[in-house]
C-alpha cells in the first residue's frame, strides 16, 4: 500500500555559484501532502503531512457538509491557526479566512468564478483583505480541484500554491506546495476553501445554497 505521507528530500549538495546563492536567500516552496481525511473516528475533515512525515496541521469537522458555517484549520496540539467562514447572503459560494479562531482580523477573500462559458479555467478569486489589501493584488485560481490539478496565481501569473496528484493513491491524498509568499498555513487554507465549494464536482448547482450559515 503506498504511503500517505511524502519520502524526506535529500538535500542537494551546495553550490558556490551566483544562482545557488540567491535560491538560498529565498527559501524553497513547502511540499505538503494532505489526507482529506480526519484522524478523529465519525469525523470529517484533514490530516497533512510535511516534508519530512511528520504531521504538520489537522482539520476536524463535527456537523455535515451542508450545514457547515466554518472549518477551522489547527495545528498538531489542536490551536486554531486559521478559520474558514462561509460568507453569509451571498449569490456565490463566497469564504472568508480568517486569523486564529476567526474572532481576529480577515486575511483572504474567496469568491467562486461564476461563468455562462463551460471552458473556462478559472475557479475562484481571491482577494486579499485588512491591512494586506493595500499592498497585495488579488490571486486567480486556475485549473481543476476535483482533479487535483489547480495552481493560485499572483498578478504576474507565478503560482504561490499548487495543488498536485499523488500517484498511486487515490483523490483523497494529494501534494500541496505552498510558496513562502503566501505560507504553509493560507494554501491550506484556501484548499478548504475549494473542498467546500467543489466537493461535488464543478457540476455542483450554484442555487443551492447555504442561507441561513
């Protein structure tokens, strides 16, 4: 059976050169590999795994899929880090992330792409929120979550989290690779965001809706 969790990475042997100095001054993008599944029993949710195996966030959801108001995204002894709020009288599936137990500042913004054209790629918009939106511009989400094939673009088309197939195993466990200019725990945190709009399938009806959450 294959393994859920990523094989540790060989480091690479140091280089002198101008191009190896400036990767080292800019830490490479996190390879996570994320279970869709809660370790907890009759419980729904997400473990995920860091590079090394180790387990690195934990999501456990007690009420069901449609009646789900937030998510919230921990870390291995259970602290909120991130919470996940569905946004409340909206025409589209529309979340908002916020900081800690969500009693704290918005940090991102994320719309579901409403288009009349079955060819577009995009998915979902996000925006940044608070003290960020001054100086961030919004991200785009390309691509297919239930094919586990989608990257988040800046403004410049770089991808700053990617969602990857992991062979052998199934779309419940999938890479995620989160660039430090968006963190670890935000692509996370935007992969809840997708899993909620998307669990269905992109075929998902965009009129039912949760009112009253």
């Amino acid at each position: 059976m294959a393994r859920v969790h990523p094989n540790a990475i060989a480091p690479e042997p140091a280089a002198t050169t101008t191009t190896s100095r400036a990767a080292e001054e800019e830490p490479p993008p996190a390879l996570l590999t994320v279970w869709r599944k809660s370790l907890l029993f009759n419980c729904d949710g997400f473990t995920v795994f860091d590079a090394r195996g180790d387990l690195a966030f934990r999501v456990d959801c007690y009420a069901s899929a449609r009646r789900r108001a937030e998510v919230v995204l921990m870390d291995v002894a259970g602290k909120p880090l991130l919470t996940v709020r569905r946004k409340r009288l909206s025409l589209t599936d529309h979340w908002v992330i916020y900081d800690g137990d969500g009693t704290a500042r918005p940090l991102l913004s994320v719309r579901r792409h409403v288009s009349l054209r079955s060819s577009s790629k995009t998915l979902a918009h996000v925006t940044p929120l608070g003290s960020a939106a001054a100086s961030a511009a919004e991200y785009v989400v390309e691509g297919s979550y239930g094919r586990r094939a989608c990257a988040v673009r800046d403004a410049r088309g770089d991808a700053v989290a990617e969602v990857r197939r992991k062979e052998s195993v199934g779309d419940d466990v999938f890479r995620l690779v989160a660039d430090p200019r968006l963190g670890e725990p935000l692509a996370m945190g935007l992969v809840i965001a997708l899993d909620e709009m998307f669990r269905g399938g992109s075929a998902r009806s965009l009129l039912r809706r949760t009112w009253s959450a």
